[in-house]
C-alpha cells in the first residue's frame, strides 16, 4: 500500500497535471504529499553569461527562487488541501541537480511511489520528457507514474479514477514483479486488469522456401509448420496468462488475459491500451524483460500514451 507520494514540479500549470491523480491515490491510500520543487544551482545557469556574478549576487539571487518556491508550493499544497483536507500535504523546497535531488528525497523520506507529469509544451517538455523524467524511470527503486497534461489547467472534480489497468507481460518470472504495484493501484481504484502478452509472429522469418521440384508443395508445408508453430506459441503464451490470472482472481480481483501476434511489442501494448486508465509496465531487468521493454517500447508507450503509465524498474537479485 502506498504511504509516501513525492510529486515533483517545476512551477509550471503543465507539472501541476499529475497532482489530481496523485491527491486521489493519496486519499483512497491513506498516504500523505510531498510537493517537490528543486532550484537548479546558480552558477551554472549564469556561467555563460558576460559578467561575473559574485557570491553576493548568487545568494540574493537564490534567496529569490527559494522564496518563490517557497509561496508557489505553499499556495499549490492550500489548494489541494481544500479538495481533500485530510492528506497531509508537505510542501519541500531543493537545491541542486534535479534528479539527484528527488532520488535523494525519496530514499531520505521512504516515498513508495512517484507521479509526475511526463509530456507537455515548451520547457515543460524539454525538462521532463529529456533526462530528468528519463533518470527517475531508470533509476528510482519505486514505482514512477507519469501523467500528460492537456491543454487546459489542472481538474480535481470529478476526481480521477482508473477502473482498467493493461499490464504487459513477457513471460518472465521477474516481470510478474510489476504485479504488486499494479495490483496495489487497482485495489484503490477498484479497478479490473488486462493481462497482455505479445507474441512475435513465425512468418516474418520464413524468406528461404526450399528450392527444387514441388516448391509450391514444399512452401506450403513449411507455412502450414510455421502456423502450427505460432499456434503452439500463443497456446502457450494463453496458458501462461492464465496461470498468473488464477491467483488474482482467486482473491477477487476481475483480470481478463490477452496474446496478440505483433512484430511490434508497443504497436501490441499501444493497441490494446486504448481501452486502458493506466499501463503498468517494467522497464528494467535483464534477459527477455530488458530487451522487450527496455529503450523503444517503453518510450514509444509512453510518448504514444494520453493515459497514465505506472513504470517499475525490475531489480535482479544478486546471486
């Protein structure tokens, strides 16, 4: 169950577009806020600059930005707590390289989930669509729910709520990790689940049919053994399904499973994430799970995506 929220902003009205989903998993999980705001360093903004700025000057310049940080997350934490009055909302003001610090504050504050807005207009999405957002994802030992923004501002009624979560599988045990998280959100959203596993097809590889007499006879063989194959594969692929769905269901939670033949595994997950509040996704691991999510897919989801994406970063036990 989540505890601790950590939400990031930038000051920006696109940064403030994950705080109503992240104040609806607060309410319904009991957990308290944190808004997180972190002021770059000084000098490394101004170094380009034809003059010299003197320590005097740097400290008058970042007392600025902490007070304006300071008003903008304490005017942002009233407005939430007049939505929900009963989470606890702790505005927190940084100094320093922007994914250090957030990884910093959430190992130093034991958050358990981070939501923040992934995509937007202008500096919005230079900031977080490039390394900083990218950083979290891969490096951040809990789960990171990025959010889009639209066009317009912020809206906290009626209150999100996510009643169909698509969760992608490999058919990795590792991968099954990514359950607990998911399952944690649907439990507060009382929402159902899509187990999705994506099979690439047999006929793509099949550009050499056997030359001699009867090739069509010998083609056709080998197309109807590649469609056994693939047959096989999605059988297989739905057994698995349904072993994973069993114990889930076994405790009441509504899980449907899906195999879908696609060369493309994010073409698969984009597909059926159309019907989907969330994906819940890893992007991290080693073996099949890191080269089926790890890079493209994984940002192509994300980047292809209007709903939100809970990401998990697979850890490997060491031997």
């Amino acid at each position: 169950m989540y505890r601790n929220i950590l939400v990031p902003l930038d000051g920006s009205a696109f940064g403030e577009h994950a705080l109503p989903l992240a104040l609806s998993v607060a309410k319904r999980a009991g957990a308290s806020l944190q808004l997180v705001q972190v002021l770059p360093l000084v000098n490394p903004i101004y170094s380009e600059l034809p003059f010299y700025i003197d320590d005097t000057t740097e400290g008058q310049i970042l007392e600025h930005q902490r007070k304006v940080a300071r008003t903008y997350l304490e005017e942002t934490a009233a407005k939430l707590k007049k939505v929900a009055p009963s989470v606890p909302i702790t505005p927190v003001v940084l100094e320093g390289v922007v994914e250090t610090m957030i990884r910093t504050q959430v190992a130093k504050q034991g958050a358990d989930l981070v939501m923040l807005t992934t995509h937007g207009r202008g500096p919005l999405a230079r900031f977080w669509m490039g390394s900083v957002a990218d950083e979290l994802v891969r490096h951040l030992p809990v789960p990171v729910l990025l959010v889009r923004p639209a066009e317009h501002p912020p809206e906290y009624e009626p209150e999100p709520k996510l009643k169909h979560i698509l969760v992608p599988l490999d058919g990795e045990p590792l991968a099954e990790k990514m359950l607990n998280p998911a399952i944690c959100m649907g439990k507060l959203m009382k929402a159902d689940f899509t187990l999705l596993r994506v099979v690439k097809p047999v006929f793509p590889y099949l550009s050499y049919p056997a030359a001699g007499n009867g090739i069509a006879q010998v083609a056709e063989s080998v197309l109807e053994n590649a469609r056994e194959v693939e047959m096989q594969r999605v059988n297989d692929a739905q057994g698995y399904l349904e072993k994973v769905a069993a114990p889930l269901r076994e405790h009441g939670l509504v899980v449907v499973t899906r195999v879908e033949v696609d060369e493309s595994p994010s073409h698969a997950i984009l597909k059926y994430g159309a019907s989907a509040d969330l994906i819940a996704m890893e992007t991290h691991g080693r073996g099949g799970l890191a080269r089926l999510f790890m890079g493209s897919t994984a940002d192509q989801v994300i980047r292809g995506k209007t709903v939100p994406v809970l990401i998990h970063r697979l850890v490997e036990a060491k031997a």
